[in-house]
C-alpha cells in the first residue's frame, strides 16, 4: 500500500512548525502542508468556543487540499478542541499536549515546570493529564502570556523576549524545578535563550519527537504511509498574513520550500 496525499498540519501560527521539522525528519517521504493561522494568534487567550471555532475551519481546508491525516500542532487547540475535530471527521487527527509525564517520572527534585498558554492550562485535557501524573510533585504552573506574540513578529531572540522570560522562570527557579515543559508548540524556539536563563542542569522537555512517533505510527497501522516519491513531495507553507516570518523561521529560501499567503 502507498498513499501519497499529504500530512496537513496546523497552528495558531509559526509556531507548529517545531512540530513539523520533527515529523518530515522522520517521514522525509511525506509531503506535507503546513498552515499557520497567524491573522488568528494569539489562540492561547480565547474562549473555548472559538478555539473549536477555527480549528474546525483549519480542518477543513486542510481537508479540501486532500490531506491524509492531520496533525494539530497546538496545544491550545488540542486541549480544547480535538475531541470535537475526533468526532466530526472520519481522518485520522494526532494532537500535542504539554509532557508532564515524562517530566514528572524523572524528576529528582520532585519539582517541574510548565510553560504554556492560559488556553491549554485552564483545559479539561490539561487537568486529567496533571492529576494522573503529578500527585507527588510540585507543579509549578506559568502562563506564557505574550510569548506567541513576540515569536509571530519575529522576536524570538530579542532583549524583550528576554526580560520577559526572565521574570516568567523565576518562580520556577525558585522553587528548584529540574525539568522545564514547553507546553506550546512556539516555544522550542526559545530554547536558546531559556537554556542562558535557566540554572545548570535543568532539563527542557518538548512533545515534538513524540508526535512525530505518533504521526508515524498511525500512518502505519493504517496502511497511509507514502513508500515512495512520485512527483513533488516539496512541503508546503500557508499563512493568512505576509509570509516572511515564516519564511525565516523554516529557512524557506535555503531549503527551498514552497511559503505562499492564502485566505483562510
Ligand atoms: N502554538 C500554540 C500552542 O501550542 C500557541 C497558542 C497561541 O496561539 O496562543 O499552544
């Protein structure tokens, strides 16, 4: 069996393409097309309803461009919103949830942080997942808040990203986190600098590597995966606003990838 339709993957904007770089490093095979919703970021503070609202629409077009499988590289909106996309498509849908497990199991400090949108952390989803792992653990639960605004305008090292970060980590520092989870698919771009902020030793967890597993595994059991290349498989960007940092972000003109402004 081969199927060569694309993987669609989306975001409230540049930031699932964290997620994306994960999954064409493991599937080079599989064409994908990416969509970011940037007219529509920040998702992290929205009501739940309109989360679902613009996921739905995402979907859809991903699925009108003959997608295979979709993948929701967001935290904010598979907290909120992927049971509902579960029940109303019949395509195989794969989400991103912030990873307080592995965090919590190898803790030694018995102590983790969580750095996500108010979306993701006020979520139902959110919740369970917290209760189940972090019993014995000190939780220590911060909102991101302008972080997603700062990476979509291209500020993702800047002295402001900085100086805001700095004083997001600090009730982390101060109660001896050893883990750090990004809980947002923007935030593995911040990696450089929270690695400068962050006291030796801390370890910062993202949930890239396993959703691109995950992506891998579904396409397999469902006999979805593309074997071999027959025509252009080159991935594609699409975005609501000017397209230029995305383009930066992915190296678009370097590696070649196809970046174009589309309504949606
Ligand atoms: N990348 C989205 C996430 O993983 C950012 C959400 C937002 O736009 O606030 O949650």
């Amino acid at each position: 069996m081969n199927d060569s339709r694309p993987i669609g993957i989306f975001d409230s904007g540049v930031g699932g393409t964290s997620i994306w770089k994960e999954i064409h490093h493991l599937l080079p095979l599989e064409k994908t097309i990416y969509l970011s919703d940037s007219r529509n970021a920040p998702y992290g503070i929205k009501t739940q309803e309109k989360i679902i609202q613009l996921s739905i629409k995402n979907t859809e077009k991903l699925l009108e461009m003959n997608c295979k499988l979709i993948v929701v590289a967001c935290n904010t909106a598979t907290t909120n919103a992927i049971k509902v996309l579960r029940s109303a498509y019949k395509t195989p849908i794969i989400g991103i949830e912030p990873a307080i497990k592995p965090a919590a199991l190898r803790s030694t400090n018995k102590a983790i942080g969580i750095l996500a949108t108010r979306g993701t952390l006020t979520s139902q989803l959110f919740a369970q997942t917290s209760e189940l792992y972090t019993r014995d653990i000190n939780v220590i639960e911060v909102e991101g808040n302008g972080l997603v605004e700062l990476i979509e305008s291209g500020k993702k090292e800047s002295e402001e990203t900085k100086n805001l970060l700095r004083v997001l980590l600090a009730p982390m520092i101060q109660a001896k986190i050893d883990y750090l989870v990004l809980g947002c698919s923007h935030y593995p771009y911040l990696i450089p600098l929270l690695k400068n902020l962050l006291p030796e030793g801390v370890q910062i967890i993202d949930s890239g590597e396993a959703v691109a597993r995950q992506t891998k595994a579904i396409l397999s059991n469902s006999s979805l995966l593309n074997n071999t290349v027959k025509g252009n498989n080159i991935p594609e960007f699409y975005t609501n606003i000017d397209p230029q940092v995305l383009s930066d972000i992915i190296l678009a003109k370097e590696k070649g990838y196809k970046v174009a402004e589309m309504n949606f």
